[in-house]
C-alpha cells in the first residue's frame, strides 16, 4: 500500500478505503440471505478480503496524511513508539504496556455492542451500524482534512530486506501467536455457549474474558519487562 499512495495520492486512497470497508460490512449483513453450503463460503471470504484490502488502504493513508500535514511532529500526533521511548528512557515497557490497555478495552467493547445490536435487530443491524458509522467517518474526516501534499521518494531498501533480520522474524512470529491466542475461539466458543441457553448478548460478554485480561495484565508485562528480567527471556517464556 505504501508505494500505491505516491502514485493515486494518499486523500484518494484514504476516502476509497473508507468506502470500500463500510460497504463490505454492510454488505455483510445480507450474507444470511444467501444458499447455504459453498455459495455462502465463498461470498464470506470474498467480502471479508476485500473488506481487509479496504482497511489496510484508509489506514495506511492516514498515517500518510499526518505525517504529511504535521511532518515536524510525526510522533507526537501518533503517540509513537519514538516520543515514548524518549519522554520514558527508563520505563519504555511500562508505558507501552499502559498504552496496550487501550487496544485491550477496544477488544472488549466490540462484542459487547454487536451482542446488543444483534439482540435488538438481528443478524444484519451489527455491519449496517459499523459499515455506516465508518462510511460517516471517511466522508467527515475528508471534510476536515486539509490540503495534503504527497511526497515522492524511494526506499533505501526493499521491505523484504527487513525479513532477512532474525529480530524482526522473532518479533513477528511472537505478534503473529498473540493475536492468535485472543481469535483462536472466536469461530467456536459462540456455538458452544449457545447450548447453555444464553442469548446473543450474553456470549458477547463472555468475549469480554480475554481482551480483558489483556488490557489489565498489559501493564504488569510492561512493568515486569522494564524490571532486570531479559526480554528475549520474556519472549520465550510467552510463546
């Protein structure tokens, strides 16, 4: 995606991204009236993909766009790892963990109001909500958005030069199976709590367990990591 915006403009990336992934959620909500067996298989994967594609482009343009309107104080828009690292030389971990919190309770609320949404009005009333409100959320911030220059330049060096680095290999890996252990009973545990007679809202509060703990524990990772523990120790021990 980065090398596309030089070429279409990062504005026009960011507005067909908004678009193209509000729509596939809307879109998603009609997926119930489709035959059932491979028919329906394939158009959920079709619509999540594309629906993926859009995301990455809208969140990719953005960090384009501030970057771009605010190129002296990059890390400081985005709250980065750069600023933080230097405001808290001693204490990186601890407040990366602080700021994990927040993804954590991110995590927690999705469930709880696509349970609500879906208690009040079914299986679509959940993507026409999300796929709407980020629709509304591209065209405002378009209006907002001031005049943005795309800058021209090349890499240095190949992104997959950066798959060449063991550290960056590790990390990934290490990434890839956290975000694996907070999805992996999304596809059953929905299935298995419905045999215990409990509504729609109900199993979306038992999605709250994980990213709860998440968000709670986050902050003690950090603190212990910023502690004479060896990170690589760490690392290991978690996966």
């Amino acid at each position: 995606m980065e090398r596309k915006i030089t070429r279409i403009g990062s504005k026009f990336m960011f507005s067909c991204g908004t678009f193209v992934t509000g729509s596939c959620a809307i879109l998603f909500g009609v997926l119930d009236r489709c035959p059932d067996g491979i028919v329906y298989i394939v158009m959920c994967f079709c619509c999540r993909i594309v629906e993926a594609l859009g995301c990455s482009a809208y969140v990719t343009a953005l960090f384009a766009i501030t970057a771009s309107v605010f190129p002296d104080n990059v890390s400081t828009v985005f709250v980065s790892f750069a600023i933080t690292a230097s405001v808290f030389p001693e204490n990186v971990s601890t407040v990366f963990g602080a700021l994990e919190t927040f993804s954590g309770i991110g995590m927690m609320v999705g469930p709880a109001i696509g349970g609500a949404l879906y208690t009040a009005g079914g299986f679509g009333l959940p993507f026409f909500v999300m796929g709407s409100v980020v629709i509304l959320y591209g065209m405002f911030c378009l209006y907002l958005m001031p005049p943005v220059k795309d800058h021209h330049s090349k890499l240095s060096k190949p992104f997959f030069y950066l798959l060449k680095s063991p550290l960056a290999l590790v990390t990934g890996l290490s990434i890839l199976v956290g975000a694996f252990s907070l999805g992996f009973m999304d596809p059953t545990l929905a299935q298995h709590l419905s045999k215990l007679d409990l509504n729609t809202w109900q199993i979306g509060l038992m999605f709250l367990i994980a990213p709860g703990i998440y968000a709670f524990t986050a902050p003690l990772w950090g603190w212990i990591t910023d502690s004479k523990v060896r990170e690589d120790n760490l690392l290991t021990q978690n996966e």
